[in-house]
C-alpha cells in the first residue's frame, strides 16, 4: 500500500460527516422511494462455482459504477441509509456475499479470497469497463484484497472498519472465535431474522461457523496482509 495514495480517518474523525449525511436524508425524504434502496427484490443471480451470488442496482445506469460490499452477517440492504443519496451520483451495484442476503452459499469453504473471486466473476460477467469500491468491514477486506490484483478497471476504494491483517495472537481472534451462531440470533435477533427471510436455503449455524472460519483464517486465503504492498490505487480508509 502506498501511503500517499491512502487517506485514513478514525471513526471520530468521520462521526460529524455521517451525521451530515443522515441529516441531508432525513430532508430528502421525498427522494427515498423504493427505486434507490435495496430491496431484493428487483435484482438477479450470477453464477459463481456452484453458488449463486445476488446482484441489485440502483441509481442511473449512465453514470461511474460503484460496487458495494457489506460486512459480515449483514446484506446489500445496510447501505440503506447512503444508498437514495449515492444514487444521484452513481450506478450503484450491490453485491450479497455468498452465504448473505440472497446469495446461496455453495460448498465450499468460505475466504476472503473466494468472495473476492466471486467479485471478480461479478465484474466481468457485467462487463464493466470502469468502478470503484465501498466496502465495509469484511467488504473492505474483499475491497483489498481485489485492489491487490491491479484491475486497470478499478478506479478507487472506501473502507470502513476493515482490517488487513490478523495474528494467531491478537485478542480480536480469540474473541471472534467463540461466536456461534446462536449466540448472534440472541445478540443480533434482527441479522438473525433478515437472514431466515431472505437466504434460498437457511442453514444459520452452518453459515455463522463458515463466517467465523473466514474471520479466524490465517492462511493466504484470509486477511490481505502482506498483499496491501500490491495495492495501488488511492483509498480512503475509515478505522475504528
């Protein structure tokens, strides 16, 4: 990662903006219709392996791409509040991960590298000629992790809340490794309903112990790590 091309904010740094942009919403109302919020039902399905990855757009066709990739447990609809406001600017592609959303979740194991080769096969099954990138926490992961393969295609990336990198020692893994999937239907009941609705095949323990997995990998397959040398394009990067 070149550091001059990245620009990196704290939370706090960044809290007053998005309040801003809530704000700008809550009086935009009359602009917030069903046609720029992602609601999966207008989208469609792309082959990825044996999954099938859950693909909606928002916003106008004609104007620059951005790709939108949501965090862990979570869906395409997280961007809800940003989404009637980014749509005025672009053609807004929101991809569920596999496993998330409307996205089956195939059979085999879940990485950041294969949700960053099903980006992949996303973008070019699209044909797109030109985008950027908002990924937020696992998104962002996948975000570097494309970043790092030097798509000419790929113009810039937001992260927020996404880490790089991951250590057999660092106390985040120890505690993401004892997250069951029932102990997120009792904390999360919410993530846990959205996912019972909306998933082709729910299976919510076998998914939450596949995220995990991706959460705790730390093998080539996981966070990005050394890889961030190879990214190039310009980032802002929002941390906690």
């Amino acid at each position: 990662m070149h550091e001059k091309n990245a620009f990196i904010f704290t939370y706090g740094d960044v809290f007053m903006p998005f309040v801003g942009c809530t704000t700008i919403a809550q009086e935009e109302s009359n602009r917030m219709t069903i046609g720029n919020t992602f609601d999966h039902t207008s989208g469609y399905l792309i082959s990825c392996g044996d999954a099938k990855i859950y693909i909606e757009e928002k916003g106008n066709p004609e104007l620059p791409v951005l790709l939108m990739l949501h965090g862990g447990f979570g869906s395409i609809e997280d961007f809800n509040k940003i989404s009637p406001i980014l749509s005025s600017q672009f053609r807004l592609i929101g991809v569920d991960s596999r496993g998330h959303g409307r996205s089956s979740l195939g059979t085999a194991g879940l990485s950041y590298k294969l949700l960053t080769d099903d980006l992949a096969q996303v973008i070019d099954t699209l044909k797109l000629q030109e985008f950027s990138i908002l990924g937020f926490s696992d998104g962002g992961i996948v975000a570097y992790r494309y970043s790092a393969r030097q798509d000419t295609r790929l113009r810039k990336i937001v992260t927020i809340g996404s880490r790089w990198e991951m250590s057999q020692n660092d106390p985040v893994r120890g505690m993401l490794s004892g997250m069951t999937g029932e102990i997120w239907k009792k904390t999360f009941p919410s993530s846990h309903k959205s996912y019972m609705h909306l998933n082709p095949a729910p299976d919510f323990d076998r998914f939450a112990k596949a995220v995990v997995s991706m959460w705790t990998d730390l093998s080539a397959d996981g966070h990005p790590g050394a890889l961030m040398s190879q990214v190039k394009n310009e980032m802002l990067i929002v941390s906690r």
